[in-house]
C-alpha cells in the first residue's frame, strides 16, 4: 500500500514539474482588442487613443493584472481638451506577453518606443498601483516624453503592500502554476474585490484580463527586480517633476495608505489627496473625483 501511495505522489510531482516546465515556456503575441498594435524592439504595445490629436497628452498606464478596460469610466471625463493615450503593460490585455522582459526599465523603454511612435510627447503620466512605478521609470529614462507624474495607490517603497491571498498562491512555486488553470472565477472575483472599498462589484471584464495573462506574466509583471531598492518618492524628486499622488482612504493593499502618502509628501512641491469611502483603484471607483483631481493639477504642468 505504501508503495501504490508513494507511486501516486511522484505521479503528482510529475505532472506539476511539467506543468511548470510547460507553463512557464508559454508566450503569447499581442492581439489587439480595444486598440491598436505597436510594435518596439522591447515588446509588442496595445495602446488606445482619444481625445483631440493635437491636444496636450494624458498618458495613463494601469495596475498590475489589469488592462486599458480599467480606465474607462475615466477616461471621457479627460478627453475634451485632452489627448488621452492608454496603455497596456507587457503581459496584460491585448499587449505582448513574452517570457521575460517584465523588469521596470523595460516596460518603460517598451511604452516610451511606443509613445514615441505616436507622436506623443511632453505628456502627463498616471500610474496607479503598478502602474506608478512604470510611469516613474519613463519619466526617469525618458525625460521628454513627460511634464509631470501622477501617482495613484502605489506602494512608495517595499513593505507596505499586502496583497490578495490568491494572488499569494497564484504565484508560489510549482503549486501556483497549477492553480493557475484551476482557479474559478469566483475565487479570482473575490480575490479582485480586495482592490476596491467594500461592496464594489467587481465587472466581468476584470475577471477576463486575468484569464488573457500566461502564468508567466501573472507571476513576474509586478516584482520590478531592483526598482524599489529606491523609494519612489525619492526617484520622483530626482526627475525634477510635478507631483501628484491619489490614495483611497480605504485602501486595504497599501496599507496604511495614509502613511504611504505621507512619504509622497516628502517630494518638494508634491500634491497629495485622500479620498474618502475609495480602495485601491480610484479611477474605476471615484472616477469624477478622480479626473477633477487630474485636470486641476494637469493645468499647472502646461508650460
């Protein structure tokens, strides 16, 4: 008997080797879906744009497991007199989805050859959670192609996120990989419901942009190897730029978001709001709010 157990137990060991051998291979070409292609040398970019051509840029760039879907209710509350460019990381939504190539820098360089390629310059870049590193990252690397920064819900340095317990498990070794075929959308709903103040009901079409990730993606898009071994609101002060940082005062993944804001403050001249009853992700939960808060600061960046 012990050895029939014993046999069933390699049995299972094997399958999930392979699985992790298989998995992590998996790449996926980009596929545009609410956009349009760009191809750079640093990875294949969705990207979306509205809003009248010659206008001043708004570049918005989303959070991690997320896609350009976050930002519409967003972004008509932008585009009267602006030109509004959304962005889909590497590895999310209808971008490339390679097997590495997920570091800061290079999400970066890939948005910036993407920009670049539209025309885009001299443009204000919001990040939210994910997002604001990377948007960090192109202002650092890409001074140009930025007139100021806007900061939403990231983590201004390791230690303060606390993250989904799903997404804990959906990342650990061997285990994570063969969950990630297994988990139902119930589980990856309620683990997504943990990015919003209580009693959002999370779309559909969230729950989808986590299905159109590989494992690979899913499990390197936010560990930024190295990135965060300088806080970001001394990376932001370096660049020289305007600051604004947005933190929902019901935050439950930057946690405490009023004390990861506090260190935004340190930026000289930096603007820092508190909205009330929102979690993680104003743009989706306080959109009004959100672009009232944009647009004022975005005046003040015009030169």
């Amino acid at each position: 008997m012990r050895r029939v157990v014993l046999a069933v137990l390699l049995l299972i060991a094997i399958g999930l080797a392979v699985n992790t051998v298989v998995t992590d291979r998996r790449t996926k070409a980009a596929e545009a879906d609410v956009g349009q292609i760009v191809d750079t040398r640093y990875g294949d970019i969705q990207l979306r744009e509205r809003g009248p051509a010659r206008a001043p840029a708004i570049v918005l760039i989303h959070c991690y497991t997320c896609s350009i879907h976050w930002w519409l209710k967003l972004e008509p509350l932008l585009t009267s007199d602006r030109r509004v460019v959304s962005v889909d990381l590497l590895g999310h939504g209808g971008s490339e989805k390679p097997r590495d190539g997920y570091s800061a820098e290079n999400q970066a360089d890939a948005i910036a050859a993407a920009l670049r390629r539209r025309g885009v310059r001299d443009a204000l870049l919001v990040g939210q959670s994910l997002g604001g590193p990377i948007a960090t990252a192109v202002a650092e690397r890409h001074r140009a192609l930025a007139r100021g920064v806007v900061i939403m819900d990231s983590s201004p340095r390791d230690g303060y996120a606390d993250l989904p317990f799903t997404q804990k498990i959906g990342t650990a070794p061997v285990i994570g990989e063969a969950a990630w075929h297994t988990t139902p959308d119930f589980m990856i709903r309620d683990g997504l419901a943990d990015a919003f103040a209580e009693g959002f009901e999370v779309p559909d079409q969230f729950v989808e942009d986590i299905r159109r990730m590989t494992f690979t993606s899913f499990a390197e898009a936010d560990k930024l190897p190295g990135y965060h071994d300088t806080p970001l609101p001394e990376r932001l002060t370096a660049t020289g730029l305007p600051v604004l940082t947005i933190f929902g005062e019901e935050d439950t993944i930057i946690v405490p978001p009023d004390a990861a804001a506090d260190e935004y403050r340190e930026i000289p001249g930096a603007r820092v709001a508190m909205l009330p009853g929102v979690g993680h992700t104003p743009q989706v939960e306080a959109p009004r709010k959100t672009a009232a808060l944009v647009r004022s600061f975005d005046r003040t960046t015009l030169r």
